[in-house]
C-alpha cells in the first residue's frame, strides 16, 4: 500500500475547497483541482477514488476539526450554563476563523454527496452538543423541543453570523459575541 503525503493531500483539500466556494460541487473538476493543488491530474487519484470520495472525505476531516475545536475545554459534568456559553463560544471563534470551511460544511450537509457512513461519524462527533441540550431540557432550562431543532437554531444564528462576517457586513467585536450568546440564550432557553 502507497504510503499517503499529508501535505499533498492537505494541499488537494484546501484546493478543492476554494474551488468549491467559487464554482460549487458540480463545477469541481479533477483536471482543475490538479492544476490548482499544483499537482498531476493522476496524482489526485492516488489519495481519491472518485470526486465523491474526496468530498465526503473532505467533509468528514473538516467537520473532525471543527468539531475538537468547539468542544475544546468541554467539560460534561459542568454546569449546564457554562457548557452551553464555552460550546457556543468555541463554535462561533470555530467559524469566524475558518468560513471557507464552515461554508462547506453547510453545503455538503444539503448536497447529493451526503454519504449516510460519513453522516453517522459526523453525528457522533457533534452527540456532546445533543446531550447538553437534552441535559438543559431535563434541568428545565431549555425548552422543550425536538433537539434537532434547538441545535438547528443554533447552528444556524453562527452560520448567518460568520456569513455576514466573511461578507465584510458586520465586525465582530467583543461586545457583538456577548450579545449574540444572549441571543443565542434567549432562542432555546425555557
């Protein structure tokens, strides 16, 4: 088995998804990703299958990333409160320093190239969000709602909020974040 250069396929990642947010998934072809990655086109195959490969494969390794950064310092037998303002904290920093990559995440999770597998570890990766919330539910914090729904609004608000932010419409100051984890608060509280 060919051993794998991590910087090359780093280098295939970061290509693919500048590609991505310029012409989308279906604008993303092999012969141009090569070129932009500054590689042989063949090269591309020796780490990739097929384009879905490299999209599921991309999404699942960015949404790894995200992932440990939002949880980072997550402490599940914590407060309640104090999970919810580090998680919320950690995803909105996550995405304000990375919305190329939070932009693809968005993508993939409505694209056809949802892959059920990578679907499932992407959902266990994020389950410490999930289990907050019903945590919040059970001490009466939270409302009672399908959790889906309540982590939809959440992930939601940072989304818009990192688009308007990479659109140059807003700055984030420290003043904006602690309005928004009010607002935030305010969504899903009881």
């Amino acid at each position: 088995m060919r051993n794998i250069d991590t910087d090359k396929e780093q280098a295939i990642f970061q290509a693919a998804l500048r590609l991505i947010q310029q012409e989308g998934f279906a604008g993303l072809k092999m012969s141009i990703l090569a070129k932009e990655a500054q590689m042989a086109a063949g090269t591309i195959y020796l780490y990739f299958k097929s384009k879905e490969d490299l999209i599921n494969r991309l999404y699942i390794t960015l949404k790894r990333r995200s992932a440990k950064s939002f949880l980072k310092g997550y402490d599940a037998k914590a407060p309640f409160m104090d999970g919810f303002e580090l998680i919320w904290q950690n995803f909105l920093d996550t995405n304000l320093a990375n919305p190329e990559e939070s932009a693809f995440l968005e993508q993939y999770y409505r694209s056809p190239y949802l892959d059920k597998t990578v679907q499932d570890e992407a959902d266990q990766l994020v389950a410490p969000i999930f289990e907050l919330l019903e945590r919040g539910q059970r001490e009466r914090l939270v409302k009672e709602a399908p959790t889906e729904i309540l982590v939809a609004q959440l992930t939601g608000f940072v989304n818009e909020l990192t688009r308007l932010y990479a659109s140059g419409v807003i700055r984030v100051t420290p003043a904006l974040k602690t309005t928004a984890l009010a607002m935030a608060w305010d969504g899903v509280k009881r």
